[in-house]
C-alpha cells in the first residue's frame, strides 16, 4: 500500500529530511533476541528435515552385582531425532530505473535501495518474531512452528517434532492454568502460580532461563512487586530489554507496541532444548544472484531469505501459565 502523503523516493532525497531513516517499523522481538543470546541459534547444512537429537529412556544395563555375577551388555535403544519441517521465507525488494536515476548524484542522502533493505529486514524479523510464538499452520501451512507447537495449551495431544505426545509423557511440556486473566489475580495469587509452574520445570540445575509475557502478565506482575524487590538484569540490558528477576530468570515484557506475545500466557523458557535452526546459506541473507533483472521491465529486485525452523530436544522444561 503507498502512503498517501509523499512516496519513498522523495522520502530518501533531498526534501530537507534528516539523513538518517526513522525505524518504525521494528516491533519487539525479545524472545529472538534471547534464543540468540543464548547462543541456541544453529544452522544445518542439509537434508529434508531439521534433525535433533535426544535421549528419551536409560540405559538398561544396569544393575548392582558381585563377585562373578553376571553382568547387563545388551544393546540399548537410547537416543533418537525429532525430525521439524523446513520452512522458508523471503522478501523481495524492488527498485525501478526511474527511481535510481531520481535518487542518484549529489541530490542523494540515503540510498534508496538499501533503505528499502533496511524497512524488508525489519519485516523478516517482525515475521520470525511472530512465528516464534505460533503453532506452525499459519501463510497455508507454512508458518514457522513456535512456542504454540512446543508449548501448546495442552501438551497431552498433537506431535511436536514428529513425536507423539500422547504417548510419550517425556514429551509433554508443564501447564498451569490461573483460573482468572492475570490482571484479575492477587499478587499473592500470581506469584503462587509462577512458583508452581516453576517447580514442574526444575530438574537440579536445568530450570528456566527467561520468562516471556504479554502486557497484562508483566503489568501483573509488576504490580505483585515491592519497590524494594526490583532486581533488573545485566544481560536483558545489553539486549536493549529491560526485566525484572523472577527467582534467577529474566522476566520479559514481548508486549508493548506491536509484541506478538499472546494475551495472557506467560512462557517459561528453559534456552538449553529450545533452538533457532536456519540453513547456513539461508539465515536472512540476499538469495544469489543478489541482482534480478526483469527480461520486460527497468526494474531490479533483490530478495532476502530465510530457510529453517523452531526446535526443541526437551519439551519437558518447558512452561507455560495461562491466565483465563
């Protein structure tokens, strides 16, 4: 849709504008940001599926003995893949011959076209921010699979990665619902329901890392906070986010202007088994060759791509808490 006012060539030459293009476009994106942070973005290189691996039972041949007891040496089926779809996404961007001839010379304070990249990689990562939270069936089908996959409203029915979670309790991430919206709840209410989703996810050192919420459940909890227990974090501030602690976790706000968090639903992110897997040659880059020219029109068009998905190797870490 072309804004109505004044068109992008125009905006990017030299109407007495700042030399500088304003963002707004960008929304927040800080469950990304974090799966970055921990370091749980991984490419692959091939293949028809994402492959990750996990252990899903012991091994077997244990057992105590003495002296000249025989001991277990059988073969033991332990470990296996889940197997995700790739998905891919891309955005085009386009610019005609009439507009490099109108943006080029000395008239020029932004490039045009690499304005255009700016706004078309804001939009990538708007959209993968989006698919970070959905359940894979949006765009027909081919949507990013997100945390509504991995950390569905009821983890007891439906496949993740392949595996069947109604029979594999190993596969079952924790749920707790509140019974009421979280900007209806106590404090004493809400922070006994963050407690109990808490503990389901706590396997000795393994606990959750962040929490993700809307703009009710930070709201909420904010609101459960004395002045003096505030405690900020080192890390969500060299993202750019600022949190409060909740036990030893960041706590995320991923609503505000244009969060995609879904309304009353706070996550509980344990990073070790949860991963953002891109193909290397297809993680948001320019797709070869970084020129089209079309065979009919003066025109150029330049496409940024992405190919890949949202994995997990332990769902069972992971939580959610469901305000009504």
């Amino acid at each position: 849709m072309a804004f109505p006012n004044i068109t992008d060539v125009v905006a990017t030459t030299i109407q007495n504008r700042s030399k500088k293009l304003g963002d707004n476009v960008t929304r927040n994106n800080a469950f990304t940001a974090y799966l970055k942070k921990h370091g749980h973005v991984k490419t692959f290189e091939g293949g028809d599926v994402i492959l990750q691996e996990f252990n899903f039972q012991e091994n077997g041949n244990f057992n105590w003995y003495s002296g000249y007891d025989f001991l277990n040496v059988q073969a033991q089926d332990v470990i296996t893949a889940a197997q995700y779809p790739i998905r891919q996404a891309a955005c085009a961007v386009l610019i005609s011959g009439l507009e490099q001839l109108q943006n080029s010379g000395r008239e020029r304070m932004i490039d045009l076209l690499s304005g255009r990249i700016e706004v078309a990689e804001a939009t990538m990562g708007n959209r993968m921010a989006e698919g970070a939270y959905s359940d894979g069936t949006g765009y027909g089908g081919k949507q990013l699979q997100g945390l509504a996959s991995l950390i569905p409203d009821d983890p007891t029915t439906g496949t993740a990665g392949g595996v069947d979670r109604s029979l594999w309790p190993f596969w079952r991430s924790q749920v707790s619902s509140t019974g009421s919206a979280f900007s209806a709840m106590t404090a004493a209410n809400l922070q006994a329901a963050m407690n109990g989703i808490w503990a389901k996810c706590v396997r000795g050192t393994d606990r959750p890392k962040f929490i993700i919420s809307d703009t009710q459940g930070w709201l909420a909890y904010m609101a459960s906070l004395q002045a003096l227990q505030r405690f900020t974090g080192s890390e969500s501030a060299e993202l750019g986010f600022q949190t409060v602690k909740f036990m030893d976790a960041d706590f995320i706000l991923d609503g505000g202007i244009g969060g995609f968090a879904p309304a009353n639903r706070m996550y509980f992110v344990n990073p070790k088994y949860v991963w953002m897997r891109p193909h290397k040659d297809r993680n948001m880059v320019p797709l070869n060759p970084n020129k089209r020219i079309p065979l009919n029109q003066d025109a150029e068009v330049q496409l940024i791509a992405f190919a890949g998905n949202m994995t997990s190797n332990g769902l069972q870490f992971q939580g959610l808490l469901r305000g009504a």
